[in-house]
C-alpha cells in the first residue's frame, strides 16, 4: 500500500478537480443536474480511484482502479470538447 498523495499523477488530478469545480460555478443553473454535474463527477471520479487503487492490497487491483480512472479522464476529456463547441 503506497501514500496516494505521494503520486504527481493524483496531485495534478485533485489540482485538476478542484479547478473544474471552480469552474463549474459559472455554468447556468439549469445545467446544475445535467452537464456541471458530469463534469464535477467525473473530475472526481479521477483521483478518488487513484487513492482507492493505492489502499487495494495486490497489483492486479491496484491496476484495475488506475484503469477506472483513466477511463474517468477519458470520459472528461469527451464532456470538456462538448462544453467548448
């Protein structure tokens, strides 16, 4: 088990988090339910299974919560290029 907070992986993605919370605050109220709400998920859901895969006991777990996360980033990258069109 490793010190998640040691990781720059999970140190960018936290910063990278509370930016797009920030963010998120200027979004019209009527997209609080809809798009604010995928984005604030998402960017959370990425170092959340980041700390969660460092607490998992074997690699093979460990691994499987990294991939999560980068399936979350993925997931960000696809709302953020809707949000600029």
């Amino acid at each position: 088990m490793q010190d998640y907070k040691q990781l720059i992986v999970w140190q960018k993605s936290h910063t990278f988090a509370l930016l797009l919370y920030k963010e998120t605050k200027f979004f019209p109220k009527e997209e609080l339910y809809g798009i604010t709400s995928q984005i604030r998920r998402s960017a959370l859901s990425i170092p959340a299974n980041i700390a969660e895969g460092c607490g998992r006991l074997t690699d093979k777990e460990n691994r499987q919560f990294f991939q999560v996360s980068l399936g979350s980033y993925m997931k960000q990258n696809i709302i953020c290029c809707f949000v600029k069109t």
